[in-house]
C-alpha cells in the first residue's frame, strides 16, 4: 500500500510517500520558522497563508523524489489535530480533496499518535507495547501504548509543555525562536555546577509534570546573577538539567508502575542530544530497550502522517467526504478506527 501523507498542523509543511513494501520513498519538510522568528513565536495566520503557498509544490517535489503518480497512490493521509485550525484547514482540505481526484480513501491522522509511532520508521521498529515519552511543543506525556490504537495516558504536564518551557526560557535568555534548539547549543558551554534548579513535583509521588516554575526560576536568577553571556549559558544549561532529570525521573517511575520492556521518546524535544544520553542510560540500568526516531522525524514532518495513515487505512479506517479538523482532541479517545 502506497501512502501520500500530510502535515501541516503548526509552524511545518511536511509531506511525504511511504509504501508498506519499500518504506520510505520521499519526505520533505519546509519550515515556517524563519517566517515566525520576527514574532519571537508562531503567528498562525501567516503559517496558514505559508501552508496554502508551500504545500502543493512541495507535494509534486516529493512525487517525483519518490517517483510516484497518482495511479499509484492507494491512499491520502493528513494530520486532522490537535493543532492550529487555520493550518489544520489547509493541509486537511488539500488532501481530502486530492483523495476525491484520485479515487483513493483519505485518513484524518491524530498528531500525537503519529509521533508516538515514527520511531517504527526506523529499520530497528520497536514493536508493542512500550511505555512513551511524549515531549513536543504542545504535550508532555506518558502514554502507556498497549497496541496500535490503544493509548493510555499515565501522566502528563499540568501547565507549560517541555518544549513550550524551552522556548519560553529561551525567549527570556534572549535566543531566537526556535527556543530549544537554540538553548540546548548554549548550554553546551555551560557551567553545569554553578545553578541548581529544582526538579519539579519529583518529591511526591505520581507520574504528572509542572514546567512552568522552572521558567520563573531562570527568570528570578538571571536577575539576580546579571546577563552577561557566561551567566545565560550557565542559566541555560542549567534549565536544560532540570528538565532532563525530571522526565528521566518520571520516565523511571512509570516503568515501575507499567511494567512496559521498552521505552519510546517522542516529539520535538526528543531531539534532544542530553535527554536521549540520559534516556539510554536509564534503559540500560533497567534493562529496558530504548527507541528513538532520527532527529528529523522527532519534529513535525509528512513521513509520521504517511506512516500513521498507513496502519489506519490497513486496519480499516477511512474519512469520509465531509472531513473535520480538531484543534483539540483527546489522544485517549481516538481507539482504531
Ligand atoms: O513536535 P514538535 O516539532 O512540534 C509540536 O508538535 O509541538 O516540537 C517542537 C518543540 C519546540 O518547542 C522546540 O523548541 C522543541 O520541540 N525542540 C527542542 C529541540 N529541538 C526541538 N527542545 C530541546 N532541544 C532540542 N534539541
Ligand atoms: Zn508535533
């Protein structure tokens, strides 16, 4: 089965063809963050004018990569939500539409679900069940993942999302947007012994995480410490600690209490070159596998959506003419079909 799949549910237009027997033909994503960068954080009426631009030159670009025609697509994949709606309109209308052109099934695609699932891109694909870190821009979530389709989430953050920590303590240190990648490069030359942030809500028992305290505490120290260049590097690689240890803790304690033989990290902020170091440690203490994807499909891309409406459309699924997006939408509530 031969899959055209789209995102375009933030700041990425992402499209990409994926064929159950060869894998991965083709992906492409381009990026808006240059676009949103003057703002400090994504404008989402420009990203939705940037996706109707960018999406259907990309979408013939990534055909010819994966030398693929319409005769040979069996099905269309968009992401349907959660995300922005304007942008979710965009890649939702185009690939519903081409499906209806094609004569093939269109699948709306749960975003979260396809991250929880692109580390099976890999050429080593975990196989179910595995416990997950879900680390992105909008969520931080454990989801204990039994089967396909079948997410139960064990612990999640109460306020700011990892990365959306990230990039708050970024934008206060000043770097440009993009926060996460541009904090984690600072704090490379970081002294990690001159601040100790707290670990948030590790003291008392549970699986749920708080970010947002983390982002006032650097807030509070940069005041007190001055911010000059040394200083926001040691705040930065500090902050970049504090997260790390706390999901590795929380990521540990949900292993105990799932039992799951294996561990899959997820999401933007799993692109993290600390947290994946600290991740495989902790696996390999608790004898557990650790999965991750390649560092271009942590973030958002069209392979995941390809990938996930694949295993959607084989297990039945199908959207139907009048197609919907869900800006918000309950990870728990999706079930196969
Ligand atoms: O999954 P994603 O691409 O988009 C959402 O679905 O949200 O995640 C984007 C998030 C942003 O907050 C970004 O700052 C963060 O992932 N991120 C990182 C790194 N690369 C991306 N955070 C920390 N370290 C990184 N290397
Ligand atoms: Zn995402």
């Amino acid at each position: 089965m031969r899959v055209v799949g789209i995102e375009t549910s933030c700041d990425e237009t992402g499209v990409a063809v994926y064929d159950s027997r060869h894998g991965l033909l083709a992906h492409e994503v381009f990026s808006q963050a240059a676009i949103h960068a003057p703002y400090g954080g994504v404008v989402p009426e420009l990203a939705s004018r940037d996706h109707v631009r960018k999406l259907l030159p990309l979408l013939d670009r990534v055909m010819k990569q994966a030398k693929t025609l319409p005769a040979t697509v069996d099905g269309v994949a968009y992401t349907a939500g959660p995300g922005l709606v304007g942008a979710l309109l965009v890649g939702a209308a185009i690939g519903r539409s081409l499906a209806y052109a094609w004569n093939v099934p269109a699948i709306g695609i749960h975003h979260i679900e396809a991250h929880l699932l692109a580390p099976m891109l890999e050429p080593e694909a975990p196989r179910f069940p595995f416990l997950a870190l879900l680390v992105s821009g909008g969520h931080t979530q454990l989801i204990a993942v039994e089967a396909f389709g079948c997410y139960r989430i064990v612990g999640e953050s109460l306020d700011d999302a990892a990365g959306e920590a990230f990039d708050k303590t970024a934008s206060l240190l000043g770097l440009p947007y993009p926060g996460g990648p541009s904090l984690a490069k600072l704090a490379e030359s970081g002294n990690p012994n001159r601040f100790h942030f707290p670990r948030p809500m590790t003291d008392r028992p549970g699986l749920d995480l708080s970010f947002s305290g983390l982002k006032t505490h650097a807030l509070y120290t940069l005041r007190r410490h001055g911010s000059d260049a040394a200083t926001k590097a040691d705040i930065a690689r500090a902050f970049e600690e504090a997260v790390v240890a706390t999901l590795v803790k929380k990521c540990d304690r949900a292993l105990d209490e799932t039992g799951m033989p294996r561990l899959i990290v997820a999401g933007g902020v799993g692109a993290n070159r600390r947290l994946r170091a600290a991740l495989s440690q902790l696996a390999e203490r608790r004898q557990v596998l650790a999965y991750y994807p390649r560092v271009e499909f942590c973030t958002d891309n069209g392979a995941m959506i390809a990938y996930a409406g694949y295993r959607r459309l084989q297990a039945g699924a199908e959207t139907a003419l009048a197609f919907f997006v869900r800006p918000r939408w309950p990870l728990s509530s999706i079930g196969l079909s």
